[in-house]
C-alpha cells in the first residue's frame, strides 16, 4: 500500500510541483517592487565583474634559497628600511592607524556599523552611515556587516550596503563573487528575490556560487518549487551545481510523502551525471532518502559505490543497508554487514542501528543475541523502544519461554515504556498471566525531538547507577573531578515483595542528556536564579555585563520525558547538608563550578566565596553547612619539554614507572595509556563508597578555523541534528572534531571500572549560539586572543548541566535514604 501510495506521488510529481510554483507566485505578488529595485538586483548578475586584482609576487620568497635574507646581511647599527619615514610620519597618522586597526581588529566595531545602519529611519539611505566608514572598510570588514545585516533579519539594508560598495570609487571595495552569493542567499531566505520572472536572463549570465547560494536561499525558506524551478534552469544552461545542492532539496522535499516525488526526481537526475562525487554526510543523506523511497537496490549500488572509492562507510550507511537487507529476506548477508559494522565502528553505535540489529536478531531467531544488544545500548546511554521490546517478547513467547518475556516486560516498564495490549492480551491467553502493569511516565514531545534522539551518535557507556548510599564523586571533564561525601552504610535490599522502583525523575536517568532536543521555555519565563553580580561570576563569561545579546530561553526535552525541571537549589542544599563537594578540573569545568555556585547562592544569601591551601576557588554555605571547592589541574600527567621542541611528527616520550615505553607513542596512543592510568589510580585510592562520575567533553563550535585562524561562532542559529555529523564527526576532519574523539578514549578507559559518565557532550553540540563569542569583556581581547567559542555564557548551556547533574544527585540520594 505505501509503494502505491509513492508511485501516485511520482506520477503526479510535474502536476503538483507546477501547482505549488502558481501558489508561490501568487503569494509573491501581494509585495509590490518598484521597477528601481528590480533593476539594482538584477544588476547584481551583470558581468563581468570586477575583481580585485592579484598582489605582485613577493620577490623574498622567490630567493633561491642559498641567498641570505635581507634582515640577515644588514648591519647592527643601521636602520630599518624606510624607519624614518615611518618616524616623521607616525604623528600625523597616528589617529587614522589607531582607528584602522580597531575597525580591523575588532569585530564588536564591524558588527555596530550594522546596528547603526539598521537604526537609521525606514527612508534613509544606508550611504549616511557607509560614507562616514568608507576610509576604514574593507572587503573582510564589509562582508561581516552584511551578514550581521541578515542575522539582523534586514535584506533590505543588507542589499542596498551591497549596492553602494559596487558604486564606491574612491575606495574601491571590491565585492566578489562570495560577497554577492552571500547577499543572494540573505535575500532568498527572507523571500525578498523577487526575481522568479527574470530567472532565465540571470541564469546564464550568474556565477556557480551565484546560482548555489540562491538556490539554499529558496531552501532555507521552505520554497522547495523555486529551488526546483532554478536547478532546471540550470540544468538548460549547462550549468553544473554542486551535489550537495541537489542533496539538501532531497532531504527538504522527503519530509512530507507529498515530496516523495519531487526526491525521487532528483535521485535520477544525480544519478545520471557523468562524473559525480559524493562527500561522505552528502552520501549519507542520500542514502536516507533512498530509504524513505523504498529503493533498497540504490541503497546497495550507493553503499559499493562509496566502498570502492576508497571511502569508510559510516554507522548510518550501514545501518541503511542492513535494513534493506533485511527487508529483501537476506538476513545471512545482513548478519555479516553488522559484524563488519562493529568492527568498523569500534562498538560506538546509534540507537537507529541497535534497532535494526534487535530487528535482524529477532528474525534469526537470536533471542539471546538481541538481549545482549539491548543491554549494551544500555549501557550505552540509549532507552530501547517498545518495538524492540516486542520483538524479543514475542520471540519468546513463540518458544514457550515465559519467564523471559516476564523479565523484559518487567525491564520495560521501569524504562516508562507501553507494550502493546495486543500483545499482553496474547500472552495472557497462553495461560502465563498475570502480567504486570505497564504505564508511561512520558509526555507528548514534537516529532523533531524524537527524530533527534533516535538518530543521536553512540555516547559513552553509562552504567546504572547503584542503588546504596554512598559517597558521590563526579569526574567532570576530562580533567574534571567532583567528590561529594556521604559516609553512611548501605541499606539492606528490599524484600521480593515490595513494589518495583517509579521510574527515574526527568533529567535523572543517564540517557536524558544523550538523546532528545532543545525546546522553547514555556512562557511565563521564569526569573533567573542569577543575574551578573553573582560574586562568582567570571567577567569573560559574564555575557550580560559584556553587553552580548540575548540567548535564546530554551529547554533540554528528553526523548523520554517532558523537559528538565530547573535545579530547586533549596532542596539541594538541605539534602547536602553538612557535606563537602568538591570540583577538580580546568576551565571548562569551572564554566560549570560557576554555574553550580551562583544557582546555589539563590537559595542561601549568605553565601560567601571559600578559600583554602591548595584549593583553587569555592563557596561556603552557612545556612546548610555545605561547602564546593574547585581546584584548578589542567593536565592528567607530569611533562618536561627539552631543551628544543621536537618537531610535530615526531611521538612523545611516555614514561610509566620511571621508564620510557618503547615503542614511543603518538599523542592519541598516549592519551589512552594517561586516561587509563587515571582511571586505575581512582579506582585505587579513592574509596570503594565513592559513587564516582565523569562528565565528558565539552563541544567547540569554532566556525571558519581554529581560535587563531579567524574562527568564529557569532551566531544566534542552533545547529540542526542533520549537520552535527559533518562538525564533530573525527571522520570528517573539523577543527571541533576533538570531543567525540577523547570521549572515546575515555569510554575505553572507564571499562572494567566502577567510574560512570555524566554524558552533556550530545546536548551541547546543537547550541553554537551560546559562545561568549566576541563579547570577552576586555579590549582587545579578540584581538589578542580570537573569538572564544569553547566557553559557555552564563546564564547559559552550564544552567542546564547543572539541572541534570542535580537531578541525579538527588535522585540517588532520596533513593538511598528511603
């Protein structure tokens, strides 16, 4: 019935898609244009256009190298060259240079030429403000403004500043092609190109990027019919787009079935190019359309098509083409992809492939196989769905074995989940009843939350936490420790009769932080709990004092739950009375010791900061006698350096009981072998009673190179799930790849060990808006220091760390006292 239901919207695909262009058309034309704007913006594909010209080449650098360099040959006493010009010169330049390089270096300076430009009155021009500028802008510095312009929400202004440089004579600015394809895409995503009549004049004449850019415009939009009316009308031109053009108009067009067609068009439309290369996240999107379609035979030609070119299948590949393996009856050969999948994956699955392989088990027959996957998605932070469950239940129950499919409806119920009663009927009618009550303890969540968490990336393991009272001691990040000392014995277990424990509280069970999404705060927004004169805070992540804008009131939803309640920091404290919590790490972790102190302090005014000898930073608690204490220690190891630092490919030099290990070890080899060390010396010499957690690594969001390579994260955009992917993946080569990498290590190092992982890295890797950014609180700091996107703001993404890790703490402890 679905197949039908596909083919009748690929038949009716030209019908319906020429329908929506009419609809879009007669939606447009309620805004009226004036003949002056049409032509500045269709003035914008005129060619050629002018280009900045290329620099001399640098005659220093084509010295041969046996020639010494010039600074080199030059005498101890002579000058510099031209030093005395630059001398007679430097007072009467000394206002322009200094302001030069403030326009230069500081982007706080760019970013208000366009809080200038978008307070001038509706009727005013933007040359009143850009004339003012004109001697200091430059092509980097212009195309910021603009793009601010569009952050702003403001094409209008963000064309018009476009206009005016194209006209500067003086000072010529040089708008190229990125600049323009930048405006482009401003203007096709707030659905101000009104150029659908003029498309097949500016086609031709367009450059690629051009053509790219408003084609993602129309995209980002939501008007999927335009997007496709400009790829035909590059395709009659003869002009080739990139793939990943024709990939993102799939994945926009699957998301209803009205779209199927228009997807399935484009397939056979890349699929007919003569040369074609995929990237890796572009092959795995296609992949996933091609499964929404049906079309298990592309998913395989895909698979070894990507295979042969020498590229590494990711999990979400695999998990692809197991599943149409599966759906073709060949479970043998699926069965031998998930092995390879593993070995490949090193054991970091999702929760999309541990549902296939419960799915392919249960069609074994490999009752026992699917078990053991259910516990090590378990363990790895994931909740099974009721169909997973239902497939191992009924299973079971097909060979008569009732006593397991008791143990795991009794497994689901304390993960909140809902059989089927069609299910629990048939099995009280095979004469093995009662069966328990099953409830859900979950509230309605949007469909994208779902999505997200299903398709979240294998976290770390997580184990269950204890049930005794025992100290806690929480290692946060990967240099992070966190004690809290409970000295109580345990409490005997319960008698067989006593009902089975409620399900854990939201924002309590380890698997909140790995898979669900953000979500707007319902409104009423609550008061903060803390405001910027908290007395612990941190001038640098001090975001409201340093006059950042706003970030954005959201909520962390679980998949499994509602949202995460906020810390109740008065239960907190009266549940911590009279203990100790200490805090070991570097500056990320004091991000959240900031956090946790300043939540604190709302429930206690009188709180004051606590220092002692060998102890970093902290707060005292007088009302409940609690004390947190952070201690600075950046490195898990000793170092030396010698006397000259050896070159980068060359291994370090581990020791381990004095002496080197031979063979020397490359740095991620190492951290392996200092993580475990860690680990074991815990286990060690911290006491058995210690509940021990680790939080892991908190997500970078540096966009465009590496904190000293210009990168930035001055945005007010939450990445979408589809793109976490291609910026942390290690196997995409980010600059943010290093927190999925070390995670890894840790979890490898935290086997065998009583340490748990207090896992926030998922949750964190959607929120590239919450960097302090450029708003460090000093001058000069980016200048100095580049944009500072590792850091959180706060109140920021730590507020809700610190909700979670609350949630647990005091979880465990209302468990352990009864």
């Amino acid at each position: 019935m679905e197949l039908e239901v596909m083919d009748r919207n690929e038949q009716t695909y030209h019908e319906n898609s020429s329908a929506s262009e009419d609809e879009d058309d007669g939606e447009e034309e309620a805004v009226e244009w004036s003949k002056d704007e049409l032509d500045a913006i269709s003035a914008l594909f005129d060619r050629p256009m002018r280009q900045k010209p290329p620099k001399p080449p640098n005659p220093v650098r084509q010295r041969p190298l046996p020639l010494p360099l010039p600074h080199k040959t030059r005498l101890p006493n002579a000058p510099a060259p031209k030093q005395h010009i630059r001398l007679a010169a430097r007072a009467a330049l000394s206002s322009r240079s200094s302001f030069s390089d403030q326009v230069f270096k500081n982007p706080e300076v760019l970013i208000g030429i366009a809080r200038e430009i978008a307070a001038l009155p509706p009727e005013s021009d933007v040359s009143i403000v850009l004339d003012r500028w004109v001697r200091f802008l430059r092509k980097g510095s212009l195309s910021m403004t603009i793009r601010e312009l569009g952050h702003m929400g403001l094409p209008e202004r963000a064309l018009q500043t476009l206009c005016w440089a194209q006209r500067q004579t003086v000072v010529p600015l040089f708008p190229d092609d990125r600049i323009l394809a930048s405006t482009i895409e401003v203007l096709a995503r707030f659905d101000q190109l009104k150029m659908e009549d003029a498309l097949e004049q500016c086609v031709p004449s367009a450059s690629r990027a051009v053509l790219e850019a408003m084609v993602s415009g129309f995209i980002r939009a939501g008007k999927v019919g335009l997007a496709r009316k400009l790829l035909e009308f590059a395709t009659i031109n003869k002009r080739t787009l990139s793939p990943s053009v024709h990939v993102k108009l799939m994945l926009e067009a699957v998301r209803t079935p009205e779209g199927y067609g228009l997807a399935a068009a484009l397939l056979d439309e890349l699929g007919e190019r003569p040369e074609l290369h995929l990237r890796q996240q572009d092959c795995t999107a296609v992949m996933k359309v091609c499964v929404k379609l049906r079309r298990y035979a592309a998913v395989e030609s895909l698979f070894g098509w990507f295979r042969d070119t020498g590229g590494r299948p990711t999990v979400v590949m695999y998990t692809a083409v197991i599943h149409s393996r599966c759906r073709d009856g060949r479970h043998r050969e699926a069965l031998s992809l998930a092995w390879e999948m593993e070995r490949h994956a090193g054991g970091l699955l999702d929760l999309p492939a541990y549902r296939v392989l419960v799915k392919l088990c249960v069609a074994l027959r490999d009752h026992e196989r699917g078990v053991r996957y259910l516990a090590r998605m378990k363990d790895a932070g994931f909740v099974p769905t009721g169909d997973m469950y239902g497939g191992l239940i009924g299973g079971y129950a097909a060979e008569g074995r009732m006593g397991r499919c008791r143990r795991l409806i009794r497994e689901a119920e304390l993960a909140g989940l809902k059989l089927e009663r069609r299910l629990l009927s048939r099995l009280s009618e095979m004469g093995a009843g009662p069966w328990p009550r099953v409830e859900t303890h979950s509230v309605s969540i949007s469909l994208s939350c779902l999505a997200a968490g299903d398709r979240s990336p294998g976290r770390g393991s997580l184990p269950q936490m204890p049930r005794r009272r025992l100290p806690l001691l929480l290692l946060l990040p990967i240099t992070l420790t966190l004690f809290l000392l409970f000295p109580s014995p345990p409490p005997p277990r319960p008698p067989p009769h006593q009902p089975q424990p409620q399900p854990l509280p939201c924002g309590a069970a380890p698997s909140d932080a790995t898979a669900g999404c953000w979500v707007p705060t319902w409104e009423p927004l609550p008061p903060p709990l803390y405001t910027s004169s908290c007395p612990f805070h941190r001038n640098a992540w001090n975001c409201p004092r340093n006059s950042r804008p706003p970030v954005a009131a959201l909520s962390w939803a679980p998949a499994r739950c509602g949202v995460v309640p906020r810390i109740d920091a008065a239960e907190f404290l009266a549940v911590a009375r009279g203990r100790r919590i200490g805090l070991v790490g570097d500056s990320l972790s004091e991000n959240l010791v900031v956090a946790l102190l300043c939540a604190l302090r709302s429930a206690d005014g009188g709180a004051r900061k606590w220092k002692r000898r060998g102890a970093w930073r902290g707060g005292y608690f007088p009302r409940d006698d609690v004390v947190v204490a952070y201690h600075r220690a950046v490195l898990l190891a000793k170092y030396t350096w010698g006397l000259d630092k050896f070159p980068k490919e060359t291994p370090l030099v581990f020791y381990r009981g004095g002496k080197p290990i031979e063979p020397p070890l490359g740095i991620y080899d190492g951290l392996k072998v200092v993580l475990k060390s860690m680990a074991s010396y815990i286990e060690r010499e911290v006491p058995s009673k210690t509940l021990k957690l680790w939080r892991t690594q908190s997500p970078r969001h540096f966009d465009g190179g590496e904190w000293d390579h210009n990168g930035s994260c001055v945005s007010d955009r939450l990445l979408q799930e589809h793109e976490l992917d291609s910026w942390f993946d290690p196997r995409f080569g980010g600059v943010n790849k290093e927190a999925r990498l070390v995670n890894s290590a840790i979890q490898e190092a935290l086997i065998g060990t009583d340490i748990q992982l207090l896992n926030l890295t998922y949750m964190s890797e959607f929120r590239a808006d919450a960097h302090p950014a450029i708003w460090l609180g000093k001058k000069d700091a980016v200048a100095v220091w580049g944009q500072d996107c590792m850091h959180w703001c706060l109140p920021g993404v730590p507020d809700t760390w610190v909700d979670i890790l609350a949630a647990r703490i005091l979880h465990h402890l209302k468990q352990a006292n009864g």
